[in-house]
C-alpha cells in the first residue's frame, strides 16, 4: 500500500511563500477558527492577506480580533496585505509602530 500525502489547499501553497522572515511558521487551521494567525513569529502573530486587485478593505472587528489574539500570547499583531504586483506591506497598531521604532532607537 502507498502512502499519499494529503494535497495542499491553494491558499495554504500562497500562505508557505509568504513566510519570508526567518522562524516564522505556518500555523494549520488559521482560516477554520481552531487556531490564530496564518504565521507565528517569535514577537508577532501575523495574519496574511491576498488581493488580486489593486486595492483591498480593511475591517476595523477583524483587525480588532487579531489584537486580542496576539495579545493572549504577547505577540504583536500584523497584517500582511499583499496585492496582484507581488507588493507587501505590513499593518499594525500605531502604538506598536511607535514602540517598535522606539526600540530600534530611531525617531519618527
């Protein structure tokens, strides 16, 4: 009897090539409710989202859920948007940004 690995779903595909910072991992279930975030970093709980457009919407309950969640495991909450170019960028509470960059030493 041969052992097939199960398929991996096309969004899981999309979610491993994001995982471009170093330690991150992919957490299985993100999108079915049973865990939180779609990566794990050491100091971040980072939520991916695609977009084959040129502009995407922001939902002020969703981003406010991924706050608690990572705050649970006092991990920083980020949303990483990426659109039909291949751009990323990463959202995250202003008072994050601020303690991040204050951490780093720099200014605004």
């Amino acid at each position: 009897m041969t052992f097939h690995p199960p398929k991996k779903s096309v969004a899981w595909r999309r979610q491993e090539g994001r995982l471009d910072n170093e330690g991150q991992k992919q957490q299985p279930g993100s999108g079915n409710g049973r865990a939180k975030g779609d990566n794990k970093g050491k100091s971040f709980l980072i939520q991916c989202k695609t977009t084959a457009k040129g502009s995407t919407i922001l939902k002020l309950d969703e981003l406010l859920k991924m706050i608690r969640e990572a705050r649970q495991e006092d991990r920083i909450a980020v949303t990483q948007q990426q659109f039909k170019d291949q751009t990323k960028f990463a959202i995250l509470r202003w008072e994050d940004f601020e303690g991040l960059i204050e951490e780093l030493g720099m200014e605004l």
